[in-house]
C-alpha cells in the first residue's frame, strides 16, 4: 500500500478521537474495513464494506478468560467492553509463498494491517489485530504473558461475530452432534437464509442416535452452524471460515440460533470425543488466537480465494527451510469400494497392478491390514512394497487416531495417540518402505486433538510420510505449513453411496461442496463412481468424470472398482477408451484455478491449470438440458488441442472430440440432466 494510505487513515483516527467513537479505515482496491473504538462502551467493533456499501454491518469482537486462580474464584476477564485504547499500529503487509499442492501454486499477498493494544477495567492487555486484503477480511486476538493473568488462561467465551446486512440466500452445513462417527463434517450443505436456525440438538435423536450407530447412521440433531457458511450479499458471495490453528485453539464453529442477523462463535460441545478433554481452550501465554475469515467477492473471487493458507504459518521447521522433494501429490486406488472392507495380500496387489495399468502412483490400504498373518503384518506388508516398487507403485497404510477420543474398533488403533508410539510406529513404517498414512475417527474439534493433528502430521513429517485424515475436521490452512498434509476427508462424500438406506451425494450436494467445502482446503471426497452415482441419485456419467477436475485434493482418490475387467473402471474404459486416457492424465495439484461460471443453485464450470496444460470440468445440478459458453480467454497466445468427454444419448454413455482452439474462441456445450463434461486442453506447439 501507497504510505499516502496511512497517512489518510491515521488523519481519519485524530479527527474522530474528539468524538465518543474513535475510527480508522483500510482500504483495498475493492473493499473497505472500518474499525470503531466506542469510548463510551468501552467496544470495539469492525463493519466491512464493498463498492456498493456495507456487506457486513458493525460487528462485535472481543474475549472472556480466566486465569486458574480467577477460575477458582468463579472470576473472570472482560475483554470486550469496558475496554481502553492503549495504541494503534497500522502496517503494510505483504508475504510470496509457494504452496506443492491445492488450487495456485505461486502466491503474493498483499494487504493492510491495523494493531489496537487495549486494556480492560482490570489492566489486562490483549491486542486485536485486522487484516485486509484484496478478497477479505481477518481479525485476530493476542493476549500476552502479564502478571496479572499468570502463566496460562481458559478462554470461556468468544465474542466475535458476523452482522449479515440482509436476510438472503446462505447455503450452510449444521455441526454435527456428537455421535460415534461424528462430529466430522458429513452433514450435507443445505441451501437456508441468513439468519436461519440450525436443526439444534434432537431429543428424539438422543434416543435413536445410539442405536443407529451400528450402521454408521448420524442424523439427527447439530450444535450449531459449520464453517466454512457461504451467504449471498446482492450480487456478491461472503465465505466465514477460520485459520490457522496450532494446537492453542480448538476448532470453532457458528452458532446456531443468530440474533439481527449476527453469526457469533462457538466452541465444541463437552460431549464432543466421549466426552475426553476440555472444551473450553487452556492454553499458556502469549496466546494467538486463530484468524476469523471472511472471503468476500464475486463467485470466482471466493473460490479462487488462498486467504486460508495466506493467514497461516509459513513452512515449519521440521523442513529445514525446504520444500520436501519427497512429498508427491497423486492419484490414489483403493479397495475399499469393492466390498467395503480391506481385501487380503492378492486383493492389494491386484490393485497394485490396476493403478499400474492406470497410471495412478498410489495404492491405499484401508482397515485392519494390521490382522494379516495372525497379527504379523510385516511380512506381507513388505511383500506388497516389494511388489508395487517393482511397477513404480507406492503404498500407503489406514489408522484409526484413537486413543480414548472413539470408540470405533477398526484397527490398527492406540498405536497414535501418543508421541513416543507414534514415533516408533512411523519409524517402522519409513523401514517398511511406506510412503504415506491415512488416520481416521477424530470425533471432535476440541483443543487437544487439535494439537494431536499438528503434532502427528509434524511426526510424520520427520520420517518422510505423508498424511490424509479422514473422519476429521475441516481444512484450516495446514498444507502450507506442512505440506505432508494431503488431503481432509470432512465431507459426506462418495462412501454414503455404499450405505444403505442411507443416500449419497446429489449433484446439488456436489454443487454446494465446490462453493463451499472444497474453498478451504483439499477435499477427500473420493470421487468418480460412476454407476452408483447414477442408480443412486440420477448423477449422469459425465458429471461423476467431472468431479475429478471440480474436487481438489491432493492425493485423489478414484475410489471406485479398479481391478476385474467385468465391473468398476476396467468394464467402464472398455467402452469408452479415451476416460482411460483422461484419468491417466488428470493431475491432482494445480497452479491456477478459476471459476468460469457457476451458481450455488445451478452449476459450477472451473477451469485449472497444471504446467502448461488445462482441464476444464463443469457440472449441474438442474433438471433441465442447459447451454454453457466456454470462452477460452484465459488461454496464451498460440493454438491449443481441446479435447471434450461430454454425455452421449443416456446418462451412463460418453462420447469424445477434439478440435483445435486458440484464446478468442468460445464453444457451446449442451449439458444434460445433473450433467457434465470434462476438456482437457494441451499446447499444439
């Protein structure tokens, strides 16, 4: 920013400070940040505004905490009114960082930052700290070490919140109750209204719940609304998500019941992880508080949006300031789906030689490999790395997390939970050969399993293996700091397919997930399942293909049968060879990635880019044929081989062509019913 900017903002802060309400702006190219400092009250409060005016109008922030002896005492700290201003800093910001996978790989940040030191009624000191930026705003707590406050404090209450200006469309999740697969984000989006309450908890699904769980249902009853929430503000989009957590926080989310439109921040309920540890965070001093988001724009500006990584930790230490060359994003084949259980030493390495054929580097093995040969898995485990070495093939084992957190029996189980064991399983698994880990069954955002995510993807880090967690929370910006960090399952993804009665994803779930989910980090959705998405949800072929270009992840998997010629994939590119091809090809890290069109309600159309190589994928959601108009605009000069899969006659047909294209031209694509198509387009020069 020009330093005229600062200058403004800080003429702005005298000539207010005669009235009750002190005020500074910062200021983007197309947004705005006011931050007020009522003397009065003692508050401070944010609005946010675009061209047009405010899209969230004056909203509350601050904090309420203890000390252990206040804690004792039944006493606490104010830390959002009654407040005094001790300072103002306002700063440039700026930061380049490169990320290994996700939707952009080269990133500049540029933006304004405002510090207000303040003091309450007690002279306790914290700090709130606002970030603008092109695409949004964020703020931030820090509470330093004091003598007043001793070594470690509890936070009991957050009061940052969100002031929707209108009452309109919002497409949210609800935060799950606490069940035995769950809190972990698989409650579908739901299209609502601002201001909407959640389901809220079900006395009916107290009783039923339990007993559902042998079948993994969880259905009833929420805590709240989920984040990332998206809400339409007139022609423009607002996404509330958080980042950065470190293991001082727990995972927050929305409350359920907001008043004047006013989103307020919740921690995990006590019940969450049977009920082990606290919900509220204890933490020692200073402490940082994770950064409150709000991603603000048109449509593609959302989605398009980094601000989660942005805002959090750059590469850690354990890297030695290098980007590991070991880390190597993939596609991944997976028996699972075949009879939704882990197949035997044959089985693996049947699909070992799929993902050959299929040029995928990566086999995952799921649950309880641990009980091959009686218990003594080591052996086969190592005949399977031996025989996948030998075809370029790498293999990659399932854990449960727990520990005392679930209750789920899968195995192998308490091998996690601790440093010391699983630093001695990961040491085992680098002689082994293995290249990677996939942990499920969190069952809770609260603060200690958060640390115990940081601290297992940093463990795994140390001994050359990346991490998929499944069962887990929602993505808060850990792929940049630890870019062993692959993909977060948090989604009611392709699984629920397989369980029935239950109902997998409907192409507008599919929709929602792309404008919702998938903005905030990888998405292990485990996507193109072709006939189970059609006979289950009327989800045409085209659009299942699709998914593997709309969904980011950085380890995909293509979670459908790979490995018998009669069923699955084999059957599937018999009849249409050139899918083959375009799986083959599909990369699963992208160096751009943009929104060519698309509404929550309707269809999304993303265009992403590897190298020097695109792929375009559209989907829809509408019960009618729609028209799209795919410019190339975003293409170089020169001239570009397109090639097209689209939906043929029926649903489950396919059909491929190819033309020359350069950047003035515009096709026009016919898609069906809950359609799709994919294009890949490669330089001709």
């Amino acid at each position: 920013m020009k330093k005229t900017m600062i200058l403004a903002i800080a003429f702005s802060s005298i000539a207010s400070s005669y009235a009750e309400a002190q005020q500074w702006q910062l200021q983007q190219d197309k947004l705005t940040a006011d931050i007020r400092f009522d003397e009065q009250q003692g508050r401070v409060s944010y609005r946010l505004n675009n061209q047009k005016g405010p899209i969230l109008k004056w909203s509350p922030v601050g904090l309420t905490l203890n000390s252990h002896q206040e804690k004792a005492a039944g006493t606490s700290q104010n830390l959002h009114s009654k407040l005094s201003l001790q300072a103002i800093k306002v700063t440039d910001y700026q930061d380049n960082y490169q990320l290994l996978h996700g939707k952009q790989s080269a990133i500049e940040v540029k933006a304004q930052r405002i510090n207000l030191t303040l003091k309450n009624a007690n002279n306790v000191q914290f700090n709130v700290i606002f970030h603008l930026q092109d695409d949004g705003l964020a703020f931030q707590y820090l509470v330093p070490e004091q003598e007043k406050l001793g070594t470690s404090i509890e936070v009991t209450a957050e009061q940052s919140g969100f002031a929707l200006v209108k009452a309109q469309d919002a497409w949210l999740q609800g935060y799950q109750e606490p069940g035995i697969f769950g809190p972990a984000y698989e409650y579908n989006f739901a299209k609502a209204t601002a201001g909407d309450a959640d389901e809220g908890r079900s006395s009916v699904g107290a009783v039923l719940n339990p007993l559902f769980e042998y079948i993994g249902w969880q259905m009833l009853g929420s805590d709240g609304w989920a984040m990332p929430a998206l809400f339409q503000i007139d022609e423009q989009y607002l996404l509330i998500a958080e980042a950065n957590i470190d293991g001082s926080y727990p995972g927050t989310h929305l409350n359920g019941e907001p008043k004047d439109l006013t989103y307020t921040i919740e921690f995990p309920h006590p019940e969450e992880g049977l009920g082990l540890g606290e919900a509220n965070p204890m933490t020692k001093l200073p402490l940082t508080t994770p950064w409150r988001t709000i991603t603000t724009g048109d449509l593609n500006t959302v989605i398009s949006s980094t601000m989660i990584t942005d805002l959090s930790d750059p590469l850690d230490s354990v890297f030695n300031g290098e980007q590991p060359t070991w880390v190597k994003p993939g596609a991944v084949a997976w028996d699972w789906w075949d009879a939704t259980t882990t197949g035997d030493l044959s089985k693996q390495k049947s699909y070992v030689d799929a993902a050959a054929k299929l040029n995928w580097p990566y086999v995952m093995v799921d649950a309880n490999w641990n009980l091959w040969n009686n218990g003594n898995p080591e052996k086969p485990i190592k005949d399977l790395v031996a025989y996948a070495a030998k075809k370029n093939i790498n293999i990659m084992l399932w854990y449960n997390s727990g520990g005392k957190n679930n209750r789920v029996t899968e195995q192998p189980r308490e091998v996690l939970d601790t440093a010391q064991k699983r630093q001695d399983e990961f040491k085992k698994l680098q002689q082994w050969g293995i290249k990677g880990i996939k942990v499920d069954f969190w069952q809770t955002d609260k603060q200690y399993i958060m640390q115990q995510y940081v601290d297992l993807i940093r463990d795994a880090a140390e001994y050359e293996l990346m991490v998929n967690l499944h069962g887990s929370t929602m993505p808060r910006g850990w792929r940049r700091t630890f870019p062993n960090m692959m993909t977060m399952e948090a989604v009611r993804g392709a699984e629920f397919y397989q369980f029935d009665p239950l109902e997998g994803p409907t192409a507008n779930n599919n929709v929602y997930y792309a404008v919702t989910r998938n903005v905030v980090g990888a998405m292990d959705y485990t996507p193109v399942v072709f006939d189970a998405a059609l006979g289950d949800q009327d989800i045409s072929y085209a659009h299942s293909l699709a998914l593997g270009v709309v969904f980011e992840s950085a380890l995909q998997h293509f979670a459908d049968i790979a490995d018998d010629e009669n069923s699955g994939y084999q059957k599937l590119f018999k009849q249409f060879p050139f899918v083959q091809s375009f799986m083959a090809d599909i990369p699963t890290a992208w160096d751009e990635t943009q929104l060519l069109s698309g509404h929550p309600d309707s269809h999304v159309v993303f265009a992403r880019r590897n190298a020097n190589n695109w792929y375009i994928g559209g989907i829809s959601s509408q019960e009618k044929i729609s028209t799209e108009q795919v410019a190339f605009e975003f293409l170089n000069q020169g001239k570009f081989l397109a090639t097209i899969i689209e939906q043929g006659e029926q649903p489950n047909s396919l059909v491929s062509r190819t033309l020359a294209i350069t950047s003035e031209d515009v096709i026009e694509i016919n898609v069906q019913k809950n359609g799709g198509f994919v294009i890949q387009i490669t330089p001709l020069n």
